[in-house]
C-alpha cells in the first residue's frame, strides 16, 4: 500500500467542525440577547431605587431645614432627577440633593410619567393631596416600575407592574 492512500483516522472533517462552530454562534446569539434584557430590566430597577432614595431624602432635608423642598422629574435622553430651582425658597437647592442630581442610568428609551413633581412641606409632609405615582419604564423591557409616596406621610413605596396586560396594578414590596 502507498503512503499516498493511507489517512489517519483521529481528527474532526471540516463540515464537523463549521457545525459546531454554528451551534455555537446561535447559542451565543440567544445568550447575548437575553442578557441585554436582564441589564435593562436591572438599570431600571436601579433607577427605580434611586429615584426613592432621592424622594426620601428631599423629604428629610424639608423638615430639617423646616423649609419647601420641590422635586421635579424630567424624561428622555439625559434626564436629571433633581432639586427644582424655580421655587424660590426651595432647600433642596442649597444642599447635597441639589449638587448630586440623579441621571437615569437606565437607558435612553425610559420614559416617566405619572406624578412629575414632588414638594414636601417644612414638616416634611407630602403636598398635593392623596399619594402620588410616578412610573418608570423602558422600551426594552415589559415591566413598569412604581415609585408611590403616600400623602401627607411621604412614605415612599417601590412596585412593579406588567405593562403587557391591560390594567394591571402595581405590586409593592413589603418594608
């Protein structure tokens, strides 16, 4: 027998190895997409988080400072959460809130609607009459998120809804 005729039978063809290099690449493909999912879903929530540790601590510098402390909310691109200058006598513009407004972190397609502005009183109060819902959501993601502040209390609650189903309520967390 030639030299020429003999193969060696250890090794993968070619067509063996492009089709687990294709099964790889759309396993890689479904990860990577739903990975993109869980970072927007997970941004929102951090801004969700944010925007009532902001609320909270505009109330707390109010009755500190026995002054009104306004809050606005503003959406798109760039957006700032943050202590409202066009109040005169607005203490939370001389204060840390104001020097560390909150941009949105969760992407450029979160919108706010609901409750756009925010005073508490100088008794820390909530002004305004009953509570007040502000809702974040993206584009990217089916979930809304629920930032309540009870009135005149202030307290301040973080939920999440489905805005795939029609009507639904707002679920939120205990504590």
């Amino acid at each position: 027998m030639s030299k020429a005729t003999q193969h060696d039978p250890s090794g993968f063809t070619l067509t063996e190895v492009m089709v687990v290099v294709a099964i790889m690449a759309v396993v890689m493909a479904m990860t990577l997409a739903s990975f993109r999912s869980y970072l927007q879903e997970q941004r929102l929530r951090l801004t969700a988080n944010e925007l009532a540790n902001l609320l909270g601590a505009g109330q707390s510098i109010a009755a500190k400072k026995s002054g009104t402390c306004k809050i606005t909310l503003q959406s798109g691109t760039g957006a700032i959460f943050g202590a409202d200058s066009s109040l005169s006598n607005n203490v939370c513009t001389n204060s840390n809130l104001a020097r560390a407004n909150l941009y949105l972190t969760a992407s450029t397609n979160l919108s706010v609607s609901g409750r756009t502005t925010y005073t508490y009183t100088k008794f820390g109060t909530l002004d305004g009459g009953s509570s007040l819902t502000t809702f974040l959501s993206s584009t990217s993601t089916p979930w809304v998120w629920c930032i309540n502040v009870s009135s005149p209390t202030g307290l301040v609650r973080i939920g999440t809804k489905d805005s795939s189903v029609s009507n639904a309520s707002c679920n939120y967390r205990r504590g």
